[in-house]
C-alpha cells in the first residue's frame, strides 16, 4: 500500500506566490532592471600604465617570400682509405660526431708487427750513427790536439834559427845547421797531422759517417710510410656533426674507397630555394632575411644570403640561392634538421622610405592588423586603434601602411590590456630601431 503526501495549505501557498514573483520579474522590461554603476577613469587604483615609442621612418625594401629546403652546410661520405675486415664499429646513426673522432677500424695486426719491425731497425741505425759520430769527434780532437803540438814546435824551431841568423858568425856552424834541420823535422810533422785531421773530416771515415746518417734518414721515411698505413686502417670524422647512414658493419671486407659512413655538419645550415630572375638582380650576398621553419611550429630564424649560383635553371629560369641560417641545438639535438621545409623571407627592392614600428606593437586575431596610439597629450591620452597593413620586417622592427605617420607613440607594451576609447597613462621607451 502506497503513502501519498499531502503539503499543508498554507504551504502550498507560499510557493505559488514565491513562483508569481519570480515570472513577474523575469517578464519585467530591461528598462525596469536595476543599472550597475559605470565605472571611469579606468581600473580602482588609477588609469592603466603603457609604454609607449615613438613610430619611425626608415628606407625598407620590399621582400618576398621564397620556398625552400634545409640542406646542411657540410656532406661527408667517409670512405675507407685501405683494404681490410671491419674489426670495431664505433658509431650509430643520429649520433653526433667530433673532428677526428674514431668512426670505424679495419684489422691492423700485421701492419703494426711492420711498424714495431721499422722503428727497432731505425734505433739500430741511430746507435750506429751515434757511434761513429762520438768515436770519430774523439779521433778529430785527437789530430787536432797533435796539430795544434806539431805547429808550436814548428814556430819554436823556426823562432830559434832566425835567431842564430842574426848573430852571423858569432855562433858556430854546427848548431846553426842542427836548429835548422830541427825546424825542418817541425813543418813536416805538422804537414803530417794536417794530413791525418783532413783524412778524419773529409776522407773515408767522413764518408761512413754521412753514409750512416743516409741510412738513418731512409728508415725515418720507413717508419713515417709504415705509420701512415697503419693509419689508414682507422676511418675519423672529417669535422663535428651527425651520423646519418651506418654504411658497413663489423666483419665485412671493405676494399680501398669503399663507403664507411655518411656524416653532416648542421652547426650552419643552408636553406636552398629557387629565385625568379625578375628578383635575383635585386639580391645581394650578405643580405639579411627571416626563415622560418613550418616543422617547429612556424618558428623563425634570422637567415644570411651566403651564395647566388650565377647559373639559372635552364628550364625553370630560376636561380639557386643559398641563405645560411645558424642553427640552435637543444639536448645536443639540432632543432633545425636537413630536409626540412622552410620559408625564406628576403628584401628583393631598392629600398624606399617607409614608416616602421616595433614588432610588439601589432596586435593580431582581428580582421586586420592592429596597433594602439596614444592619442591626445600625456595627461588626457586615449586608447586610438589604427588598422595597418604590415610589410618588410627589419629586425625586431615592421613597416606599416596605414593612419600612422613616424613621430606617433605607439603603444608597445600593455596593449593586449587596452581598449579602443579608454584613458591611459603612457610612459615613454626609447627602442632603437635598426
């Protein structure tokens, strides 16, 4: 059996008078509703800060956009420089690399028996060679010892038989005929050692000893040829960067030249794109441009023309120019990657005076570009919007076309907080422009 349950009378009243009051009130015009208070001069605590700058007028030339390919600025396919069996592979692709960096190594066992083999001959000939240099200095200061003797008894001798010649008959025949026999014995004993000390320094010991150092000199040359093969047989990165392709594997036989690996350089990169001949003249090397990368989020990145190929394509009449970007690197990981595509934005005009202001000043989302004037006197300056047409980007500064003319504060920090009409309190900035 089921229970109903009845509300009292009266309560039953309150609510349908508490419904009524509720209708009437929803019914009631707008006219009739309570207004809230308008609030001026701003937000509680005063009118909203802005920095304002001064627009400017500078000669800018008129860009393009151009479509184009990321290519790194170096390709190195590393080949093997002699024959032989992978031993060690020391690198996988995506990899970085660094300039002289082991990337592979061929079996060297032989080779380096023949480079210990060079290089004991080699202390062999050295030890020869020294020690016939040491015996055969001895031997020369020996003879020149014995020289140096044999010419101060020669210059004694001869001393004393001019002197008898001077005292003439005075002193007896005899003993000027011994003194001058005694210095003839002297000039032939240092004719003798001058003899002996030319045979040590230009004869035959002389001619071993330049013979010894000859063959010194061969087995240098032995041992630099040796060392060299035995370094063939290790494979180095040419300069830093990335692996891209494993081109052997440990065990394969590689015959001289064979590929080993493919490596890049992506520090700089280069960005190729194809520009009509009605632009290129207006192109020049060195020029500064944007690119901007469509893979990372349409970030973009200052850009430097670093080559304009003088050769157009014959069937497309364009001409391959290259704009060198440096790239930023985030975990060791390059964020700009060969093979992307990329958006050049480069002056192709003979620049003309246009007014510019700083990129922070438009304000995007709208039906068209926007940028904020402080209009009126500092004290009394209201919130002027001034729809623009944006141009060529220089730097951190934008050409615009529009109610805008140089001298114009412009707002460029706190305009995503202002509305048209609204009292602000601007504070002035000095922005250098380009």
């Amino acid at each position: 059996m089921q229970s109903s349950r009845v509300l009292p009378l009266g309560a039953g009243l309150i609510g349908l008078t508490i419904l009524a009051a509720g209708v009437a009130t929803f019914l009631r015009p707008p006219s009739t509703l309570a207004q809230a208070p308008k609030a001026k001069g701003g937000p509680p605590g005063g009118l909203p800060k802005v920095v304002v700058t001064a627009a400017q007028s500078a000669d800018v030339a008129e860009q393009r956009t151009f479509v184009g390919t990321v290519k790194p600025i170096r390709h190195s396919l590393v080949g093997s420089a002699a024959a032989g069996r992978v031993e060690q592979y020391l690198i996988n692709e995506g990899e970085p690399v660094t300039a002289g960096q082991p990337i592979a190594i061929l079996r060297r066992g032989i080779i380096q028996a023949e480079v210990d083999a060079a290089k004991g001959t080699l202390a062999m000939r050295q030890a020869e060679l020294a020690e016939l240099e040491k015996s055969l200095k001895d031997e020369i200061e020996q003879a020149e010892a014995k020289l140096d003797n044999a010419e101060g008894q020669f210059a004694f001798r001869q001393a004393k038989v001019d002197r008898d010649k001077a005292l003439g008959k005075s002193i007896a025949r005899e003993i000027l005929e011994e003194d001058t026999s005694l210095a003839i014995q002297a000039a032939a004993t240092v004719r003798e050692n001058r003899a002996a000390l030319r045979v040590l320094t230009s004869g035959p010991r002389e001619q071993k000893t330049l013979q010894a150092k000859a063959r010194v000199e061969t087995q240098i040359a032995e041992v630099q040829r040796l060392t060299e093969q035995f370094d063939r047989h290790t494979m180095i990165a040419p300069f830093d960067g990335f692996v891209t392709a494993e081109r052997t594997e440990v065990g394969q036989w590689l015959m001289q030249g064979d590929p080993v690996a493919e490596i890049v350089e992506l520090k700089q990169v280069d960005v190729e794109i194809a520009v009509l001949e009605d632009y290129v003249d207006g192109l020049d090397t060195n020029a500064n441009g944007e690119v901007e990368i469509a893979a990372l989020g349409g970030r973009t990145f200052p850009g430097r023309v670093a080559m304009i190929n003088p050769q157009a394509d014959a069937r497309a009449h364009t001409f391959p120019v290259k704009v060198r970007v440096e790239n930023q690197f985030a975990d060791g990981q390059p964020l700009i990657k060969a093979g992307m595509f990329a958006r050049v934005s480069l002056p192709v005009g003979k620049p003309v005076s246009r007014t510019i202001v700083p990129k922070d000043a438009v304000v995007l989302g709208g039906a068209s570009p926007m940028i904020f004037v402080a209009a009126g006197p500092p004290d009394k300056a209201v919130v002027k919007p001034v729809p623009v047409k944006l141009g060529s980007a220089t730097g951190a500064w934008i050409a615009v076309t529009g109610d805008v003319k140089p001298g114009d504060p412009i707002i460029i920090e706190g305009n995503e907080r202002v509305r048209p009409g609204m009292e602000i309190k601007p504070e002035t900035k000095e922005v250098k422009s380009p």
